[in-house]
C-alpha cells in the first residue's frame, strides 16, 4: 500500500479554518458582494489541496478572503488581506537564486519558494493595486510582488506598500530581506 503525497488537513482543522473563513467572509462583504458563501464552499470542500493551501495563508497570518471570481476558469480568487504582510511570511529574500548569491546572513527561506510550498502565487503588481482598492493594506510593512524577468536578470526585485495615502512600486536587490517586508499571495478555487 503506497502513501499518498497529498496535502490534507484533518476533519477538526477544516471545520476551523471553514468557520475562521466564513467569519471573514461574512465581515468582509465589499470585498465579495454577491458571493454567497455556500457557494464557496462548496468548491473548498471538492479540493482538500486548496484547502490546505488556505490553511498555510492562515497559519502564517495571511488572514485569506474572497476578492473575485473569474467566470471563465469558474474560480474564486483568494488574497492575503492581512493589514500588514504576514508575520509569517517577513524576512525572506525574493527567490532561490537571491538566497543562493547572499554570502553572509541569509535568510531563511525566499518568497518564491515559500509561496510554492504553499501552493500559492505571489501577488503581481496588477493584483496588488487591485487589493489596495479594497482597503488600506501595509502602511508599516511592504510585500515583494512579481518581478519582471528584464528587472530580475539584473539582480533587482519589486515590492509594494501604501504611504501617504498613496501605492507606492519601488525595487532593491532580490536578495535583500527585512523585518517589515514579505509578500501575499493568491489562490484560485
């Protein structure tokens, strides 16, 4: 009998995070007006791997929620919605390559890379703006975003915040890292 590699969550840890995010969903109606949260899930509960995705933007403070859907592909779209980059997610470079070239202090981990063992997708600067037109996310903090591959060949990486009532793109070297910088991601259900 062969073990299976798929990532599930046990039947307590769904019904936790299910009522964590119809809480959400429910307090948070502009971000999803006309959704219905039955709906929804729904399509969590016919894909445990999706769930689980969920669970790891919860666990590392991501506080996901519900800010689209797209006809087309029949999905829903998560994003972080965390006021700040998750704390469980700062301190990291951009990507391997960053954390492969840093000589001395590396971080632990890359966004990239951490983002893909969650199964999830770091915001691009589209999707960014877009959240921000919801509400007033890191006015502390800033989120790396999808880097142009002409940006990245040359060492650099974007990342985002709000100040000044304003969104603001600004770039560093990818294999930069602080204490009030991370990323969010998406997820499509």
């Amino acid at each position: 009998m062969t073990k299976s590699n798929k990532k599930m969550l046990s039947k307590d840890q769904s019904e936790e995070l299910f009522n964590v995010l119809k809480d959400r969903f429910e307090h948070n109606m502009h971000r999803h007006e006309g959704f219905e949260w039955n709906a929804l899930q729904a399509k969590l509960e016919a894909d445990s791997e999706k769930l689980w995705s969920l669970n790891e933007m919860e666990r590392t403070g991501g506080e996901p929620d519900v800010v689209g859907y797209d006809e087309k592909k029949d999905t829903y779209i998560f994003m972080d919605c965390a006021s700040e980059s998750p704390k469980g997610r700062r301190s990291v470079c951009y990507d391997r390559e960053a954390l492969e070239a840093r000589k001395k202090f590396k971080p632990e981990n890359s966004a990239i890379d951490m983002a893909a063992s969650m199964g999830i997708e770091i915001l691009t600067e589209e999707q960014y703006r877009g959240l921000q037109k919801m509400g007033e996310f890191d006015k502390k903090t800033s989120s790396w975003v999808q880097t142009p591959s002409a940006i990245r060949e040359r060492g650099g990486a974007l990342f985002c915040d709000r100040r000044y009532d304003h969104v603001f793109v600004y770039h560093n070297g990818a294999e930069s890292y602080y204490a009030a910088r991370g990323f969010r991601g998406s997820l499509m259900v």
